[in-house]
C-alpha cells in the first residue's frame, strides 16, 4: 500500500525542459525552507517520467476511482558536468480507490513491462486517455526506523510540487501515516500547502 502526502510549491502552465537545471530549483525554493534542503542533498540523478493513463473498455475506471497507468521512466546521471541516460523502463500500475484525507492512501501493484505488453493492451482495446510529463527528484530520508521516498516533481502544465511517500502493509496504514506527520514537522514543513487532488486531476481541471 502506498501513503503519501502531497505539497504545492509553484503552479505553471509552462512546458518542461529536455534537462531540468537544479540552480532553478533552488530559486525557485527560496523563502520556501526548501532551498538549502534541495542545494544540500541534489542527486546527480533525475528521471523524466511520461505517464499514460489508459482506458479500459467496457470500466469506467474514473467513477471506480482506479487508475491504470504505464508509466515510460528515462533516468540521466550527471557525469563530469554532463547529463547522459542512465537507462530506460516501463512500468504497469494499477492503483485501486483511494481513501482520502490530508494523506492518501491506497493499493497499488506496480510491475516492469515488455514492449510487447502494450501492442498486446492496444489490441484487445485499452486506449491512452491523458498523458503526463514530468521531471522528479527523488531523495531517500530515514527517519524513526523508517525510510520515506522524498519526491520533488516539476509537472508539465501544472508546476513544481513535493511528494513524501511510504511503502506499507494495510496493517501498519495507520502507523505509517503517524511517521509521515511526523517526517513533516521534522523538516519544518507544517505549514505547506496540502495538495489532495492527483495530477490527473489537476490536469483535467
């Protein structure tokens, strides 16, 4: 099961660049408790991710509140001042209903996928229904015998936001939302803006 929380940093309507420029994040996050954050720990490393969300025929996924995404991931590594790709992947997700609050959380089954999977999808009727860019960040924090995924996402058409994400069984959920509260506070973040709608829906709006 995957918890998340979701913050709004900056919203735009612009398009992304083939490579993002890590001094314009840190800019960007000034004033925003962010910038030594970011300017401190930067990987050299970043994915550009597209994200298709398919339809399936015959399901209405959106009234079920399910999402069934591929998801085409190219990472770049920073190699003497110069980005090259690192590599390339597809994954399949399937996310069941979300059970919403100030942090998300539902099911999810995410797999890496062959091309041949979605020539496959293509012929029995699964159509691609919106498309999604974006550059994330992802930082690894620990924190109270925990690991958290800290994504920074700079989102085509929608802006720049800050995901902190946790892997769980449903049986430690509420565990696990506790620890996501309490990462927050830690990085003195109380007081960003929550964001609880997906990008899908942003997008859509």
């Amino acid at each position: 099961m995957e918890i998340e929380i979701k913050f709004c940093i900056s919203r735009s309507n612009q398009l992304l660049p083939v490579i993002p420029d890590p001094d314009a994040y840190v800019k960007l996050f000034e004033g925003k408790q962010l910038a030594e954050f970011f300017a401190g720990n930067v990987p050299d490393i970043f994915e550009f991710q597209k994200d298709d969300y398919l339809s399936q025929p015959g399901r209405d996924l959106k009234s079920l509140d399910e999402v069934f995404r591929k998801r085409e991931i190219t990472t770049y590594i920073r190699r003497k001042s110069k980005w090259q790709i690192k590599e390339h992947d597809q994954l399949l997700t399937w996310k069941g209903p979300a059970e919403r609050g100030v942090v998300k959380s539902r099911e999810e089954i995410e797999f890496s996928t062959p091309d041949s999977l979605w020539v496959v999808l293509g012929k029995i009727g699964f159509n691609s229904s919106l498309i999604i860019c974006k550059h994330r960040w992802v930082f690894k924090i620990r924190s109270k015998d925990q690991t958290f995924n800290l994504c920074f996402d700079c989102v085509e058409k929608l802006g720049c936001f800050i995901e902190i994400e946790l892997i769980t069984s449903n049986e430690n959920k509420e565990k696990a939302i506790d620890a996501i509260f309490d990462l927050q506070k830690e990085l003195g973040w109380e007081n960003f803006s929550v964001e609880k709608r997906s990008y899908a829906q942003l997008i859509k709006e």
